[in-house]
C-alpha cells in the first residue's frame, strides 16, 4: 500500500496574484495614504465607474461590503415590517439575515436541483399555492405580510434563470434584486442579448470579500442600478442613516480594485478558453 504525505491546502491563497500586482498594488496604496482620503474620494469613485463600465450598468455605489449593500438596497426600497421577501434557503446566511434585519420576513422558494439556483416555477408556485392577491392588486402570505421583492441569488458564477425571474417579477409585480455577491462578470442570455449578472433586476449587488475573483484587501461591496434613484437612495442609506458601522467604499481597497480590476478580468477570460 502507498503512502501519502498530509498536504496542507490554504482555504485561500493570493500569492500568486499577489506577486504579478505587487508593485502597483504598493503605488495605489501609497496614493491613498500620500493624499488621505480614506473614505469614499476620486479611487471609490473611480472603481464605481470602471464596474459600470464593465457590467454595462447605468449606475453603481460602493459600499463596505456584500451585505451591507444587500441591507442597503431593502432600505432604499422601504421593505420593513409587514412585508417579506421570497428567496433561496441554499445562500449565505446574510440574504435572509438581512430581510429579517429590516423587520421583513423571508419566503423560501426550492431551488433546480440541476443548478442549485432559485427555480422560477417554485417561485411561482409559492406565490400561487401560499398568498392570496388583495384588493390593490399586491400578493400577501396567509399571515397577511405583502410579497415586495425576490432576491435571485447567483451561485458559484451561473446565472439564474433570469428571463423567467423577470418575467415572474413583473406578472406579480414584485422588485427583483439580483445577489451577484460570487457571479461578478457572469453572463447570461436575456432578450436576444447577453448580458452580465447584477443588470437585469431593478438593482443588483457585489461582494470583494477576499475569496471572490476580484477581492478586497479586508472587504467591500459594490450596488449596480438601472436607475441613478436608487443609486443615490442607497448609497445615503450606506453612508448617512441606519447602518451601525461605516459602510461607505474604503478608498485604499478601492485604489487596488481600479488598478488590479484589467488583470482580473482578463484572467477570468483566459479561464473561459479551457
């Protein structure tokens, strides 16, 4: 019988990324400490509109991170007490730790057990076999919360089905938010088009938690918009009002996504050729 040597395997390991930017990694640093402005500034704005650019979004904000973007966009929507949000049980805690932070209430729709993403026909059937539509029109649970929003959570980079969550938002007249937080630079077929994850919904969010494929140096999150209202709702939400910690862009994290953001995009190219 072999033997076999115990190998340590890192969760995470951006050595090697890390060796092909260092150099211009330390000058956007030194930038940001040279000039001080740590907090929101010309590199967070600089950064919103190189992923704009990139998603083909109209609008984007930076903020701290994946989940405060998430809680930031349920604010600006208004979504709070006596109202729930469908969504996927097979996510990061936050999506539904942030409807419930609101005062919301998540509705769990099955996934397609060939995807593990959200199933459209679920979500319809929730709607149709669990709520009732009321006089004006909105679709309340049996416990009478109003169904406001579906958070379509895009796993491990695919898409969801977002022709058919699109189409299911608008029939019953619901707020799509797309959780984008693993798929940045995902692409997907919508309308005769392709298009990238985080753009088809009224609005989407990022995460750069170090592990995704553009990560930050701590964290940080990113809000796309199709409409500059919800921009400007969100990101006053993330910077002025309700947040407990800091959730605005911090500049340093922001200096290196603008200047690494051409080698990351180019080596998830590269991967797609394999």
């Amino acid at each position: 019988m072999a033997d076999y040597l115990a190998m340590r395997v890192p969760l995470l390991d951006l050595a090697e990324q890390y060796r092909a930017l260092s150099e211009p990694i330390r000058e956007a640093i030194d930038e940001v400490l040279g000039n001080h402005r740590f907090i929101l500034g010309p590199k967070v704005h600089a950064f919103e509109k190189a992923i704009a650019a990139y998603c083909n979004a109209p609008h984007a904000a930076g903020v701290s991170s994946g989940t405060d973007a998430l809680l930031a966009i349920l604010m600006a929507l208004g979504i709070g007490p006596g109202d729930a949000v469908i969504t996927t049980p097979y996510t990061f805690f936050a999506t539904a730790g942030c409807i419930a932070r609101v005062g919301a209430r998540p509705v769990f729709a099955d996934i397609d057990p060939e995807t593990y993403n959200i199933s459209a026909s679920a979500i319809r059937e929730c709607i149709e076999k669990n709520c009732q539509m009321d006089s004006d029109g909105a679709w309340r649970t049996k416990s009478g919360e109003k169904i406001r929003a579906i958070i379509a959570v895009h796993l491990f980079g695919l898409c969801c089905d977002l022709a058919a969550l699109h189409e299911i938002s608008k029939r019953f007249q619901l707020d799509l938010i797309e959780d984008a937080a693993q798929a940045l630079g995902a692409e997907s077929p919508f309308r005769g088009r392709t298009t990238k994850a985080g753009t088809i919904g009224e609005i989407g969010f990022f995460s750069f938690y170090p592990s995704k494929n553009l990560g930050a140096a701590g964290d940080a999150g990113m809000i796309s918009a199709a409409m500059n209202r919800w921009r400007t709702n969100c990101g006053r939400f993330a910077t002025t009002e309700c947040l407990p910690a800091v959730a605005s862009a911090q500049a340093g994290s922001c200096a290196i996504f603008t200047m690494s953001s051409e080698a990351i995009f180019a080596w998830t190219k590269s991967r797609l050729q394999f």
